[in-house]
C-alpha cells in the first residue's frame, strides 16, 4: 500500500458548469503541480486505513515522509521504510529484514508526485465534485475514475486544501472494491532538510537484492 501523490503542470483555470464559483479539476491540478514544484520541500504525517470489501475488516497504521526537490524522498510506515537519492531507490522490509535496491529511473514505484501526476493524468477521467473540510481546512473534491479495465486502482478521490494546494485526504477503490485512504496531518512546506537525509544505510545482517548491477 502507498501513498498517492498529484504533481505538476502550469496554471490554465477551467470551470466545471454545475459547481458555481468552484473550479474545474484541470484548473486544479494545475495549482496542485505548481505548488509541488515551488515548495522546495515538504514534511508530514499520515494515517494510512485500508477498508476489506469481502470481510468488513479494516487495519490503520501511522507514517510519515520526507520530500525535496522533484526525486528526493524518505517514507516511514512500521514495516517498511523506502528512501530515495535521486538516483537510487531503497526499499527496506523490517519483517525479512531484506532491502531491494534499485535504479529510480526504472523502477515502477509510483512515489515520485511528478510520475503519479503524469500517469494519472493519463489514464482516469477527473472532475471536480465539491467542496469538504477535512479537519477543519477547506479542501475541493477530485474524482478520477480509470479509462482502462485493467488498472488496479479503479476510482480515487483527493482533497485539496483551497489555501495550500497540498492534498489533504486521498481515497483509493481497487479493482476487488477495497478502499485504501491516506489523511495527512502536521504538513510542513519549505522545511529545511539535509540532502544526506536522503541516503539509506544499510542495517548490518539485511539481505540484500540488488537490481542495479
């Protein structure tokens, strides 16, 4: 399970009829990547619960996450952290105690906002719903829905917040109607963070998979 992030383009202000004063999610999203790429940096937390369709069963676990620049970036759930320098891409199984390294450039992990962004993009329809606040910010509702059968993720809504641009809820439906939904919470922007906080140290005993070489 991962977070999902939104990412960059230029400003070009859309307005969806139906929603008076509210605007379209082209126009949205543009904000969204426009702000993720001025930012310079971002810290936070987050509440990741994941909804079983079959069972009626749910699980939360708490993270957080570090990002710089468009390829930087450390994420901390309890079983896994993953950690990126822009060029290689860790990720650490505290279970197994295994770490797989890899090249960022071809890796199919979608942390990287400006890749998620272009990629949903592509392929899910979005418009804008409506208004909410969550935890008492004011956020504009996003709908994406996929244009193809075979993607996982189905459906997903995002909320973002109408002053900071940043996202503040996303909630995925995957192809089996499983929800998986991400709230984030103490979000910093423009923090200042060491690039070294972006290299991963290997623990002494781990396995390790390395697909770079």
């Amino acid at each position: 399970m991962k977070v999902q992030w939104t990412s960059f383009f230029i400003v070009f202000l859309v307005w969806l009829p139906g929603f008076s004063g509210v605007p379209g999610s082209d126009a949205i999203l543009d904000r969204v990547a426009e702000k993720l790429k001025s930012m310079g940096s971002l810290r936070a937390k987050f509440e990741e619960t994941y909804f079983w369709k079959l069972t009626g069963e749910k699980q939360s676990i708490q993270g957080s996450f570090l990002l710089k620049g468009e390829n930087l970036f450390r994420i901390q759930i309890p079983d896994q952290e993953i950690v990126s320098d822009g060029k290689k891409l860790w990720t650490y199984q505290k279970p197994t105690h295994r770490v797989v390294v890899d090249q960022l450039e071809s890796s199919e992990n979608t942390w990287l906002p400006q890749k998620l962004f272009l990629q949903t993009r592509k392929d899910y329809r979005h418009r804008t719903v409506g208004e909410e606040t969550i935890r008492g910010r004011k956020c504009y509702v996003v709908e994406f829905v996929g244009e193809r059968e075979d993607l996982y993720i189905s459906r997903m809504k995002v909320w973002i917040d109408q002053e900071t641009w940043i996202p503040q809820k996303i909630e995925q439906t995957d192809a089996n109607k499983n929800r998986i939904v991400y709230v984030l919470s103490e979000v910093e922007l423009g923090v200042p963070i060491e690039d070294g906080t972006f290299q991963f140290h290997i623990p002494e005993g781990a396995e390790v998979i390395d697909l770079t070489e």
